[in-house]
C-alpha cells in the first residue's frame, strides 16, 4: 500500500455505457451495472403495459361472461373477435413482452421490432382479407 492509502494492485475504472473494469493483481473482471435510466426506461416500462394488456385480453377471452362462445361469434367486450387460438396467441405475446421487459433494454427493443412486424403482417391482412376467411 502507498502512503496515500491506495492499494497499487486494485484499479477500478468506469466507462460511459455502465460498465466497470476491477483489476486486482494483474488480473480484470468485467462488471456491468445498470443504470437507473436503464432499469426503469420508458421502452421497458412501454413493455410492462403490453405484456399485461396482452394476458389479460388472452385470460379475458377464455371468461364467459366477457366473452360468449365462440359459435355464438364470440366478441370480447362485444367489441373484439375472439377464439380459443387467439386468445392463446395474446397469452403468448403477453408473457414474451414481459419476459423481454424484465430481460433488459436490448431485449425489449427486439420484442417491438419483431412483433411490430408480425402484427402490422396480422393488420394488413385482416385489412384485405375482413371478416371471411382466406380460405373460402
């Protein structure tokens, strides 16, 4: 030890993107701390809110008093179409939202950017499709 009371074998460096260099006799670990922006960012928090909304429109589906049989042309809140396949899709949506929320910011931005794509596909071709099945 020095006199100023810094041990010479200990180095502790930070960087810009969170991330700390410990080095302790000649040899380096690399720590990644997040950030407060990083754990609690909007995307994240964006992601949170889908997620729910997704599971509870897929376990909403499945209650009949929200939503009638499904030969009875099943309408959740009277409002959205809903089927036992769909209802599993939004289930499945919603637990990977919140999976992705809670994996961290990269996952989360993933997760928009794939289901983006998938439902903006899912939209256009209930747009150019309507209510009749593609194939009848």
């Amino acid at each position: 030890m020095h006199a100023a009371g810094i041990d010479s074998r200990r180095a502790l460096r930070s960087f810009s993107d969170g991330s700390t260099v410990v080095t302790a006799g000649g040899t380096s670990k690399l720590r990644r701390e997040r950030s407060q922006e990083e754990q609690q960012s909007p995307p994240k928090n964006y992601c949170n809110f889908i997620g729910i909304f997704f599971l509870i429109a897929g376990i909403s589906g499945f209650v009949p008093a929200l939503a009638p049989s499904p030969a009875d042309g099943a309408m959740l809140f009277g409002i959205f179409m809903v089927g036992p396949v769909h209802n599993i899709i939004h289930l499945a949506s919603g637990a990977a939202a919140l999976f992705c929320a809670f994996a961290g910011a990269g996952a989360t931005r993933k997760y928009f950017q794939i289901f983006g794509v998938v439902y903006l596909l899912v939209a256009l071709i209930g747009f150019a499709y309507g209510n009749s099945p593609s194939w009848e």
